[in-house]
C-alpha cells in the first residue's frame, strides 16, 4: 500500500521541488489548497486530468470532518473536528466588529494537566501534523464562507511550542500571500511558559505575537493550578520572557484567568504588579470559564474590574476579555472531552 504525502504540509519551495518543472504547475496547485480551499484534485480543473491523477495517487489533501458545530449566542462558533485518524481536535471562531479570529489546536489533548483547562483532562495523544494544523484553518473557512478568518490564536489543545517544527511550518504556510495570507502580526502563539522554548523562540526571528500562560505571579498558587511551574517557577520564566523582549523589542502579552478564591487578591494582584511593571508586557485578565472538572467560580464584575484598575494604576496596560462561546462548553478541550465521554 501507497503511502501518501500530505500535500498540505509542504512550503511552496518543497511543493515546487516535488512537482518539478514548469513551476506554475506547483503555483497552480498551492493556489488551489490554500487560496481556492480546494478538498480534492479532481476540483484544479485547470491542470490536465492525467496530472491530476498522478497527483491524486501521490499526495493526500488532508480534511478535518466537523463532528459537530455549536453557535454561541455572541456569534462564535466552536467545532469539534475529526481527524484523518479518527481523533477529535477542536477549533474556535470568534467574531468581533474587526476582526474574525480562530482558535486552533497543535495537539489531541495536552500532557501539562491545567487545573482549569479541560484540554488534558483526557490526557495527551499526539502532535497534530503541519497538514492537519492547516486543515483547521481551511476547514473553518469552507464551512463559514462569510467569515474569512483575519487572525489566529495557537491556543486551543496543546502546548504548541511542545510541537514547535509543525507549528512554524504551518504558520509560514498560512501566512503565504498565495495561499490564506494571514499577516505575521495578527497571528498569536500562546504557551504555557517553557523558558527554554521562548529563548529558542526569540532567536527564530519571526514577528509572530508572543503570549503567556501566567495566571498567578505567585509561585505557590501557579503551581496548583499549572503543574508547569513545578518545573520552571515564575523567576525562571521571567527571566526568559525579558530576555525575549530584550532580543526582539517586542510586548508580551500574559494571560491571566481570574478565578474566584484563588488568584484574585491583593497578594496575586502586587506579585503581578511587582513583575510587570516598567516591562514589555501587558495583560489579557480573562473571567474564568468553569468546568466541572474544576469547580470553582468566576469572580464577581467587581472583583474583576478592582483588579483590571489595580494593574492599569500601575501603569500596566490590561484589558478584561470576556471568554466568547461560555453557552457552547467554550473552554478548551470541553467539547472533546464530552465527545470522548459520549462514545465510552
């Protein structure tokens, strides 16, 4: 049995190598996957038939079948999507009056077990391929045709830089002007702070938007609810953070999750003060999104807006995002979670 490439993890260089001369004919062919969203050959009517079925018998087009679509009363629109080996990733559009961004996973679940993150709560499988990563994108942009997608997150299941290779290589697939062209700054790469990954980041030299996972500036309350800074504790990280706005000139971008009861004291808000402040950074304070595997509860309006005015008095820009799709089992990795329970 033919073991077949898939077609859309490859570079327009790559695919311009494979195919050989004359180099239209691999122009023709990214165009058509990325730019015309073509699902199969047989769709590049402009290529002669004997080539496309040489292609068919070469090359997969990888496809992501939509298990299921939840719309949530703000307009968002969650899928979960079945891969090509029958595993499930999931994938977020939201809508806003600018802007039309994607959440996208880089894994089928996630070994980093957040407390309030349902992504690991079924554990981790795999990395997704840099096809599949794509296959996201295009199959969100077939099945909202109206909705062209503007700008990515990579925060979805997964710790992306722990699939770092797929990532960029999709990225730079996506950002291409001949295919989506998803422009470098509008694309956000969010982890949960390996140090190691955000120097080796820094050094690749790619404009890409940086955010991290922080959700407490105090080492005793991240690592219960972020195993990870059991491992590389909140100096560690900031070090490494400094040194990437050092190397690049560019802002970090820290996510913090306001949790009832749990990290929205005036210890957690001076502890964030005291590491951000007179630095590259800003902050996204986002109310927390239960689930049941975590039972706490969202802070009240008043808790969340005394701490947005804490940070914002020290001269830290923060801005309260609240979390689009909460009416659709919005958190990351919940639909994929419930779809595994349902076929136990």
């Amino acid at each position: 049995m033919t073991i077949k490439t898939p077609i859309l993890g490859l570079l327009p260089e790559e695919l311009a190598e494979k195919i050989g001369p004359p180099k239209y004919r691999a122009d023709q062919i990214f165009e058509w996957l990325h730019g015309k969203l073509a699902a199969s050959f047989a769709e590049m009517t402009n290529l002669p038939k004997d080539f496309r079925d040489t292609l068919e018998q070469t090359y997969l087009i990888t496809t992501l079948n939509p298990v299921s679509a939840e719309k949530a009363n703000d307009g968002s629109i969650k899928w979960l999507f079945e891969t090509p080996r029958k595993d499930a990733v999931e994938a977020v559009l939201i809508p806003t009056e600018s802007r039309r961004t994607l959440c996208i996973s880089t894994q089928v679940g996630c070994k980093f077990g957040c407390t309030f993150c349902a992504s690991g709560q079924a554990g981790f499988e795999r990395n997704l391929g840099a096809d599949e990563i794509i296959s996201e994108v295009l199959s969100a942009e077939r099945l909202n045709p109206f909705e062209r997608i503007s700008h990515i997150v990579i925060m979805g299941m997964g710790e992306p830089f722990d699939n770092a290779d797929n990532l960029l290589r999709a990225l730079k697939t996506l950002n291409h002007p001949s295919g989506r062209g998803i422009g470098k700054r509008r694309i956000t790469i969010s982890t949960v702070g390996i140090p190691k990954k955000i120097l080796w980041f820094a050094e690749q030299n790619l404009p890409f938007e940086l955010s991290v996972s922080l959700h407490s500036a105090v080492d005793s309350v991240r690592t219960s609810i972020m195993p990870v800074n059991k491992a590389f504790p909140t100096k560690e990280l900031f070090e490494a953070c400094w040194k990437y706005t050092e190397k690049t000139n560019r802002v970090i971008t820290f996510e913090y999750i306001l949790i009832g009861g749990v990290n929205t004291d005036e210890t957690n808000a001076s502890a964030l003060i005291s590491a951000l402040k007179g630095r590259k950074a800003k902050v996204n304070l986002i109310p927390y999104n239960p689930i049941d595997e975590y039972p706490q509860k969202r802070p009240a309006l008043e808790t969340i807006r005394g701490f947005e005015q804490k940070l914002i008095r020290a001269g830290i820009p923060a801005t309260v995002r609240f979390s689009k799709g909460s009416s659709v089992n919005g958190a990351c990795g919940q639909l994929r979670l419930r779809h595994i329970e349902k076929k136990q």
